[in-house]
C-alpha cells in the first residue's frame, strides 16, 4: 500500500497548524521558497511525532511546481493540499501579488487537480480582504474562476494601469481564489476528490505582524478592535475550520469559501462606522 501524502505549501504557522490535526497518520510534504523555512518547520513537526519530508517550489513557476509534484508522487498517493503560500500587500508590488497569489493559486489548483487521489481534499489560504472588495461584474466573477491559467494575467482588468495599489491587486487576487476553487472543485469532484477555501481575518502570523508594523497598521488594530470578537485570530483556529473542511465531517462540503474572521467584514460593509 502506498503511502498517504500530504502537501504543504508555504511552512508557516497556519501550514502547520493544519497539518497537526490531520497529519497524524500521513507522510508530510512540506515545501516552501525558502529552504530554511522549511527545514524548521520540519524539525518542530518531526520532534511532536509526525514524518516529514521537505523540498522548495516557486509557486508563479509551473515547472517548479511540477517538480514538487514530482517529489510528492515518488513518496506516495497525495490525498491532501494545504495551500498557504503567498504575500501580502506590504511584502510586494501588484505585480508580485498578482503572479504569487493569483497566478500560482491558479497553477496550484490545476496541476493538484490531475493527480489528488480519490477522496482526497484540499484547502486553500484566501483572505478576508476578497470579501472586502466592490462587487465585480458577472463577467469578471467567471473570467476569475475560469479564465486559462496561462491567460489569467492578461484579463484586462488586470492589468496594472487598473490597479489602485497593492491592496488592490491583494484583494483581486484573493477574491479570485475563491472564485477558482469554486469551479475547480468541479474538475475535482470527477476524481472524487474536494477542494475549499478558508478566508482568515487577521491571524497573528509573521505575514500579520509585517502589516501591523507597516503602513496599515492603525487600520490593522482598528479592525481588531471594532469587530465583534474584539481580538486577532490563532492559527489553531484556523486549523480547527481546516479540520472539518478536509475530514469525514465535511464530506459533502467542496467548491466553497469559509469567511472567519471574527466579524471584520461584517462591521466592514454593515457597521456603525460603516459609509457602505
């Protein structure tokens, strides 16, 4: 019997989380840009129990991200993806943002899709910030979700000359992900497989600590501290919605996106403060 492979990609705090609750009985692929990153994140996961193996991907390049695949496959059957990579609007231009977070979600999605094992599942990272953007047109909507990769980044209101700033393109992008998971977990269903999104509030990380010490700091902790919960979220937390998404008790949950963020959007668009 091969082995079950889980793929993590981006070995950050909620990559891990994750991985800790569903892992258990699974080889775990950790790959991340940054080499260093994942050998760490392979030690604390190896010293509480869990197998680990780790390699590098660039998810804007498919052939990095095929070699990945590549890597997983000679380990076993892949029958998870946590999908956690990406950067945030103070870490890169829009350009960056769009390729990264965009683009390579967009790669991730196809190439997983041919060759996750029936009943397997995945997650993918999004963000409240797509559900803080202005509605897109019907149009728009469709060319996000179905648009051909290798085309996804000439889409005309795409191009940089229409983006405002890199909260712009950070909002686009995290609203097409959920938008491609949708018709993706199409494609994917015929393998018997599922595919989600979770889109998190702000979750401290080292990705949330850069924006809270960057220039949106202030509107970072006015966030936290006029929505309903009154405080940041846990990656643990978000480890416990990525539980239910890739566990038996979400097996008839796919193509769907899971807005926790402790009330933000909510105040956001139906608030006091709400010019909405």
């Amino acid at each position: 019997m091969n082995k079950k492979i889980i793929v993590v990609i981006g070995a950050g705090s909620i990559g891990q989380a994750i991985v800790r609750r569903i892992g258990a009985d699974k080889h775990i692929l950790l790959a991340d840009l940054n080499e260093t990153n994942a050998d760490k994140a392979s030690v604390v996961l190896s010293e509480a129990g869990f197998v680990v193996s780790t390699t590098t991907v660039d998810v804007s390049s498919r052939q990095s991200v095929l070699l990945m695949i590549k890597v997983a496959l000679e380990l076993g059957d892949i029958v998870g993806l946590i999908h956690t990579a990406g950067v945030s609007p103070s870490q890169a231009s829009p350009e960056t943002i769009l390729k990264v977070d965009l683009y390579g979600t967009a790669i991730v999605l196809e190439e997983f899709g041919k060759v996750i094992f029936q009943g397997g599942s995945g997650v993918v990272i999004a963000s409240q910030s797509g559900h803080r953007l202005e509605p897109l047109s019907i149009e728009q909507n469709k060319a996000l979700a179905t648009t051909p990769t290798e085309e996804l980044l000439s889409l005309p209101f795409l191009q940089l000359d229409k983006i405002k700033d890199s909260l712009h393109s950070y909002q686009l992008s995290k609203r097409g992900n959920s938008l491609r998971v949708m018709a993706e977990a199409v494609r994917w269903g015929k393998r018997g497989a599922r595919i989600n999104t979770i889109s998190p509030g702000i979750i401290i990380t080292p990705l949330a600590k850069d924006e809270l010490n960057g220039p949106r700091g202030d509107g970072y902790r006015k966030m936290i501290d006029s929505c309903a919960v009154g405080r940041a979220g846990t990656p643990d937390e978000v480890g416990n919605v990525a539980n239910l998404l890739m566990g038996q008790d979400g097996a008839f949950i796919t193509g769907s996106d899971f807005l926790m963020d402790g009330g933000v959007t909510a105040e956001y668009w139906y608030g006091e403060s709400s010019q909405k």
